[in-house]
C-alpha cells in the first residue's frame, strides 16, 4: 500500500521536468551550429529534463521519478493532440500563418514515434542505471551515478530516435555522426552541470528528509503503485 507523502517541492521537481521536456520538443524544430555540430535546438534544454530526472530518483526514489517519466510522457501526449487538432480548425481568411503554423509545430507520425519511444527508453533506463547504481555504491560518488546513467539514458535516447526518424533517409556515416553528436553533447551538458545537481540533490534531501535508496523497488516501468 502507497503511503502519503507530504513533500514540499517534489511537485515542483515534477512540473520543471515536464515543462522541459514540454520546450524541448516544441523548439527541436530549429537546428542550431555549435562549431562543428549541427544540432536541434531542444539540446539547449532537453538535458535538463535528465538533470531532474537524475535529482527525483536519488532523492525521491524510482517510484516516483517513475511517476514523472509517465507525467511526462502524457504532458507531451497532450500537447501534441492539441497542437494536431489546432492545426486542423479552420482559420479566418484574413489570417496568413497557416502554413508557418504547419511548418514550425507540425510533425509527422515517424517523428512522433522516434520521440515518444526515445523518450521512454531513455528516461527509464537512466532512472533505472541511477537507482542501482546508488545501492552498488552505497549512496557515495553521485557524480559517477548521474553521469553514468545519463551516459546510458542519452546514448539510448539518441540511437533509438536517430534510427526510427531518419533510418533509411540517410547514409549509414551520416546517422552515426547524428547518434554521436548528440550523444556527446548532451552527456557533456549534464557532466558539467554537475555541480548544480549536487547542489539541488543536497538541498532536497536536507528540506525534505528524504533520501531514498530502492532495495525493494520493482524497477518495472509499467509497474503503476
């Protein structure tokens, strides 16, 4: 049975996640130069969702950090079913955004797929790879837990997104610099934000009380408590 928690700010953890996971994919729309790397703009705030992710399983537990996966995954749902339906209203003949509207908020169901089930199998996996790893070491080196698990969940997010938007759209040499230019960078933003997340993780665990290590967790994802 599922005890009743009080905590202050878990909620604000939740809504900061979903909100950048939310931004990430409205604005990945544009691709930005950053030297040699041609990127979507949602790398600009789409790690952060990994930070925070990171920050809800070593505070709070896989349970909950579980929970906002899925809060997440529907948020995003939401979203893109208003953003669908919005499109296909009819607009005044005096209105001349139409087609900007379909070009920078519209998508394809390919697209939809490569983001859902990136999304999915990234964020679980580095929840999952951060709750066993802080039982493997005891609660100790949180910077080898937050940047191992973001080292898995990133890698997968990249590869599984990568493979069903663009595979077979473009050449094989092209795909593996696509999968390792984001796989790099985004794992380097959370590896140098590392000090931020210390300093949220040890402010929450001292205001909450709270530091929850997952012995007895099942680590199912579908496994709603």
């Amino acid at each position: 049975m599922q005890t009743k928690v009080t905590w202050r700010y878990y909620d604000v953890a939740v809504a900061l996640f979903v909100a950048s996971l939310l931004t990430a994919n409205i604005i990945a729309v544009k691709l930005i130069q950053l030297g040699p790397l041609i990127l979507p703009a949602g790398v600009v705030i789409f790690p952060v969702s990994y930070i925070l992710g990171d920050v809800l399983t070593e505070v709070y537990g896989y349970r909950w950090a579980r929970r906002a996966i899925w809060l997440g995954f529907v948020g995003n749902l939401v979203a893109v079913v208003a953003i669908w339906l919005a499109g296909l209203l009819p607009a005044p003949v005096f209105w001349q955004g139409q087609d900007a509207y379909n070009i920078i908020l519209g998508f394809t169901p390919r697209l939809l797929l490569a983001s859902f089930a990136a999304y999915l199998l990234g964020e679980f996996a580095n929840s999952t790879v951060l709750a066993k790893m802080k039982i493997w070491t005891q609660g100790r080196h949180l910077w080898a837990r937050t940047i191992g698990s973001t080292i898995v969940g990133q890698g997968l997010d990249s590869l599984v997104f990568i493979l069903i938007a663009f595979g077979g759209l473009m050449a094989s040499p092209e795909l593996v610099t696509a999968i390792v230019s984001q796989w790099i960078f985004k794992s380097a933003y959370e590896a140098l934000a590392t000090p931020l997340t210390y300093a949220v993780v040890n402010t929450l665990k001292r205001l909450e009380g709270v530091d929850a290590y997952d012995v007895d967790t099942d680590l199912n994802p579908f496994a709603f408590e």
